[in-house]
C-alpha cells in the first residue's frame, strides 16, 4: 500500500496558488486553492501538455495550449468530460511537511 512522502516543507506552500515540483519522475503541481490542499499531474489530459503556464481562477485552471478547463478541486472538466479529468494524488499537511502519495515513476522501455 502506498505511503505518504514529504515532498517540501509547509512554509514554502502558497496561501493561494499551485507549486510546481517533480515526485518520482512525473511533473505534479501542490496547492491551495479555496483554502483546500490539492495535488495533481501537471499534464492536461486533453493536450498533454504541462498545466503550470494555465491561468487559475478561483478552483478553475485553463490550460495555456488548447484553452480547456478543469476544476482543480474535483479533478473535472469545465464543462465536465469524463474523458479529461485530471490525475490527482492524496495530499496532506503534517507537522511542519507537505506530504503526498507519490505517482508511480514512469514506466521505462528495456531493449
């Protein structure tokens, strides 16, 4: 079963805002959005581009590259898609830690 891990410390987390950081390989952005702790892929999963240059609005991050949107809180589509939803990971605040359970490093090809 998979365990939190500390990924940065508490007072390096906004107040308002997402953090970009890489976990295991994967590109994942931590935040607080409407004073609740997010974590999720920084991918889009309609363009498969990274999240981080969007434009966040209240709970709602626009991707930069195709403009689709997502609510960051519920991990949807604005409007919702069940086939473009963001990929989100368990994420809490202990002690002075952010802490997250990690994603699963990417998969490498052996030749």
């Amino acid at each position: 079963m998979p365990e939190y891990i500390p990924v940065f410390d508490v007072q390096d987390l906004p107040e308002e805002g997402l953090k970009a950081l890489e976990v295991n390989g994967r590109a994942i952005l931590i935040g607080r959005v409407n004073h609740q702790l997010v974590a999720f892929l920084d991918r889009c999963p309609h363009a498969a581009k990274p999240l981080k240059i969007g434009k966040l609005r209240g709970t709602e991050l626009k991707c930069a590259w195709h403009g689709w949107t997502f609510d960051v809180l519920t991990g949807k589509s604005v409007p919702d898609h069940p086939a473009f939803r963001l990929t989100q990971y368990p994420v809490k605040i202990e002690g002075s830690k952010v802490l997250i359970i990690p994603p699963e490093p990417p998969q490498t090809s052996s030749l």
